[in-house]
C-alpha cells in the first residue's frame, strides 16, 4: 500500500469565543489540523478523525525530514487503507487543551499575557466537539461522511452524533464507553496525584519557576500504560523475566524487565507531554457521560442521534471493555437505529485500536467501502 | 438452508415491513433479501468473524454475539419477527433460546435439520448415524449439537408454551405438508407465546 508522503500541518485562528460547558470561555483560540485526501466537489466525503489521550492532529503520513514522525493512525488511513485517502477527505485536528499546537495551558493567556498554566479553563468532550464544528464551519463542511475515534476519539464521535446529529452521516466508535466506571475514574485520579504531588509542579504554574513536573508524569504514564495492556500481552512481551542472571536484593533497581519497559515509557512521555494537559484530557474523561442529563438512561440520551453506527470493542481490552460497548449498542438498538457492532478477539487490549488487526481492519474496510459509495465517491 | 428457494420460502412467511431479528444471521443474505423484497428493517446476530464482515460488506445491521449469552440486550416484544435458522440445534441453551425467542418477538421462525427423515431413520437402521445434505457431517465432528425431529418440536413447543402458527417441513426446496416428519429434510415451525 502506498503511503500519504509528507504531511503538513495547518492552523485556523478563532477570534469568536468558545463558551465551555464549565461556563468559562476561550476569549479566542486557534486549531491544529491536517487533512489527507481530497474534498470532492459536493464536499460530501469529508471524515473527522477524533484523538484519544496522548494523540494529536497528526493522524497518518510523515513530516519532511522526519522519518520516524508516522502519524499515530497511519495504518488506518492513507491510499488504499482501510479508511482510504483516495476516496474521502480526511480531517484529523487537535483539541483546544492539548500541548500539541492548538491552543492549550503552554499557549499565553490573552488576559493576563502569560502562560496560562494552571488557569487553562476546564474542557469537556462536548467543548471539542463545539471546537471541531467550527473548523468544519472554516472548511465549508457541512455534513461529515463520517466522524471516527478511538477510546476518547470515540466518545467524541459519539458526541458529535447527540450535539450535531444532522451533520454526520456515520459514526464509527472504537474501543470506548459511555462514560468512565468507578475503575477508570480511580486510575485518572492516581496519575492526577502523581503529578499534582509532584513538587516541580508549583499549583501548575511550573513554567513561571522554569522547572517541569516530570515525575509526576512519569509515574501518571506508567499508570496509564498498564491499563492500556491486557494481562497476557504484558505476560508474553516481559513475564518475570530479569534484566540480569541474578536477584540483586535490592528495592530501588530495576530488576524486572516490565519494570524497565514503563520507566522507558513514563521517561518518553515525560519529555514531550504537558502536565497540564494531562490533567485537563483526564478530566475530560471523567466527565464525559451524555446520559447524565436524562436521569442516566443512556437509550433516551441517544434518541437524538439519527447517524448509523459502527461499534467496535477488543475482548481483551479491561479499559474500555466490551460490555461497554454493548451499553452502547443497546441504547442504539432501543432507538431502533441502524447499528452494527463487532467485538474483535484480539489479545493486545485497549492498545488493539490503533494495531493491524487484520480482522478489525477488515471490518473498517468494509464499513469505510459502504460510505464511499453512499456519498458517490 | 443455504439453498435459496429455501430462503425464499422462509421469507415468504415474514410479513412485508416488519421489524426482524435474525439469530445466526450467517453472511446476512436473508436480511438483505428481506430488505430488498419485502420492505423490513432489522438486525442479524452472528458470532463468526467472517460472517459479521460479509454482514458489514452487505450492508446489512449485524450485532456480533454470542447467543449461548442469551438475548438480554433485547426488550421484551420489541421485534415483529425473530428468525432462528438453521441455527438452535447448535447451541448448548436450546430450550432457553426458544423462550427468548418468543420473549423478544411477537413471532418465532425456526428451522432445523429434520432427524426423523426417512433417509435418516433407514441410516440408523443400518446401524450408522446419517450423514446427508441436510445433516452433511459425521457424529464425531458435526456442529449439531442437539439432533431432534419435526414431531420432537411440537412437543417442546407445547411443553413452552408457544403456540403454533403454521408449520410445514422442507425437501429440496419445497414445502412439504403432508407427513412432514417423514418426508421432510428441514422443519419450519412458525409461532408466537401463546
């Protein structure tokens, strides 16, 4: 298969505020985005890539002189992909709050022309989603063929099809949920604290004292990594197996390969991720939960949506397991909307996503095939 | 069952427009039938990977499941027609499928390899187990976990409760009614809870 080449990013200043759930509001902001393929003349091909957690704009191809900057969905989307660049338009953007371009705590706040830090306003699911409408709104995008995610991608997916129902056509949601159980909440609040204990991280001020709370990160990282794995996974890539022939007696070593590999994974992280955001996403997530305003009966929270759907769940993944899924799909099926669902055997956890599944591909090939010849193309 | 006039018989007892649920979808062509010829709207259930993806290429709504999970992301009466074919006699929860059948639609549609067909009922009597068209495996390794006969239906549909609407059995195609558990390789009974 071919490639998408050199991709370059574009960015779309705002001068209209944004309110937020919250009640505050961004005085002005600006987007990241790429887009892969071409708009067809009745602009009906366009597809809304939505990012999870640590992801960004950046969905598929390399940037100029980088060999190693793949987009972090490149084997989904390009010529000839599952999702294929030679027939739709694709449109990955980075969310308001994130550290990767758009604006986001790192950026100065008009108010006080510092960085905002801490004082970044509280962004919810629902206020990206808002973002991501006015981006189409700058593109001449009516009607999506499809918005797609993945995890929180797909909670955003979901989203669009309860805050915008009319201008999407299909909704593909990937290994996500509802809304977070008790678990997941717990995980996000223990790296919270990892990186609010952390004592670089000065109230979330760190950059006026020119230090990072990167131990915090670290730890946050590592946290999240776990869950991103299933038990087997973790037991076939590290098992019990030692970094040297012996024991060493000691607590503060490594010994155990796994132990290495998350401190390889936390110490990555911590070099090119924001603490701010980290706490702001995970928030995000906390919060998302469109049942909660119809008394939590997720079927009444989805009888706004007319959008068909794809739902797809990992067996293996103890994040965002399949029955989650299929809370989603029943809701769906309550509404009697048109709904298919696929829970892929995949031993790879919540990480099976963004893998090359050739079963879960295959599924998105097909599903992706119908659309293109919905919209004509 | 995969014949089509087979198909096209069975369909033909699923009233134009209704809202149908098919257990053991398969490749979807009996919804995509029903779609195209008489107006219905639905969902097929399946569990093999390859078979949901001809579903999702067909375009047709599948949900993939496990039916020994029973039906529980289903309400009460909430299709017109659930079909369950060629499909009960693999499944380890027979009697209970049956009830959820009639529990979440107003009509049940089953079919069934006819264990009683006189081909089958001469195999044994020479002492082998039958391996034909409709029964096409070997004891040791067929996927029919459960052998039963059109007779052997009406007495579990009684025993459940479900009243029976119609029911005829099938060979090469066509409907027989006269001695269906005898001429008969398929059974087709049509029924709602009574």
């Amino acid at each position: 298969m071919a490639t998408l080449g050199h991709v370059t990013p574009s960015s779309k200043f705002f001068d209209t505020p944004l309110p937020l759930r919250s009640g505050a509001q961004l005085r002005d902001y600006t987007l990241v985005y790429e887009t892969y393929g071409e708009l067809a003349a009745d602009k009906r091909n366009a597809v809304l890539v939505c990012h999870a957690l640590n992801a960004s704009h950046h969905v598929a191809g390399t940037y100029e002189g980088q060999p190693k900057s793949e987009g972090w969905w490149d084997n989904l989307v390009g010529p000839g992909k599952p999702l294929d660049t030679d027939r739709f338009f694709v449109i990955g953007v980075n969310n308001p709050g994130s550290c990767f371009g758009s604006t986001g705590p790192t950026h100065v706040n008009p108010a006080t022309g510092k960085p905002y830090g801490a004082d970044f306003p509280v962004v919810t699911v629902e206020d990206w989603v808002q973002a991501q409408a006015r981006l189409l709104d700058a593109l001449g995008i009516e009607q999506l063929a499809a918005v797609l995610g993945g995890s929180l991608g797909g909670m955003q997916a979901l989203s669009w099809t309860l805050q915008f129902p009319d201008r999407l056509r299909h909704c593909v949601a990937i290994a996500t949920a509802p809304n977070l159980s008790a678990q997941n909440i717990a995980f996000n609040e223990v790296a919270r604290r990892a990186i609010v204990t952390d004592p670089d991280f000065h109230g979330g001020h760190y950059a006026a004292h020119g230090v990072l709370p990167k131990r915090g990160l670290r730890v946050a990282r590592m946290i999240g990594h776990i869950t991103y794995l299933s038990d087997d996974v973790m037991e076939q890539k590290f098992g019990r197996e030692l970094r040297a022939a012996e024991l060493g007696y000691s607590t503060q070593e490594i010994e155990f390969q796994i132990e290495s590999y998350l401190r390889y994974q936390g110490d990555k992280f911590s070099e090119y991720f924001d603490a701010n955001t980290y706490l702001l996403i995970t928030r995000a997530l906390d919060y998302f939960d469109p049942a909660r305003e119809h008394g939590g009966d997720l079927a009444r929270a989805l009888a706004r949506a007319t959008a068909k759907f794809l739902v797809v769940s990992f067996t293996t993944d103890w994040r965002f397991s399949p029955a989650r899924s299929r809370e989603i799909v029943k809701a769906l099926l309550d509404n009697r909307r048109d709904v298919s669902y696929a829970e892929i055997e995949a031993p790879h956890g919540h990480d099976a996503f963004l893998l090359d599944d050739p079963r879960y591909h295959g599924v998105l090939r097909a599903y992706f095939d119908r659309i293109a010849k919905e919209v004509g193309r | 069952m995969s014949e089509r006039r087979d198909m096209e018989l069975i369909a033909s007892l699923v009233p134009p427009g209704s809202r149908v649920l098919d257990l053991g979808c398969g490749r979807g062509e009996l919804l995509a039938h029903l779609r195209e010829h008489r107006q219905c709207t639905g969902y097929g259930i399946e569990i093999d990977d390859a078979n949901v993806l001809a579903c999702v290429q067909r375009g047709v709504n599948v949900i993939q499941l496990n039916l020994e999970e029973g039906l529980a992301i289903f309400e009460d009466q909430s299709f017109d027609v659930v079909l369950q074919l060629d499909t009960l006699q693999h499944l380890r929860n027979t009697e209970s499928m049956l009830r959820e059948t009639a529990r979440v639609g107003r009509i049940g549609i089953v079919s069934f390899p006819n264990f009683a067909h006189w081909p089958n009922r001469m195999r044994v009597l020479s002492g082998r187990m039958p391996v034909t068209k409709a029964l096409p495996y070997e004891w040791y390794n067929t996927p029919n976990i459960r052998v039963g006969t059109y007779a052997d239906f009406e007495v579990l549909a009684r025993k459940n409760g479900l009243q029976v609407l119609d029911s005829f059995g099938i060979r090469q195609g066509r409907p027989v009614r006269f001695r269906p558990n005898l001429l008969a390789s398929v059974a087709v009974f049509k029924f709602s809870r009574g």
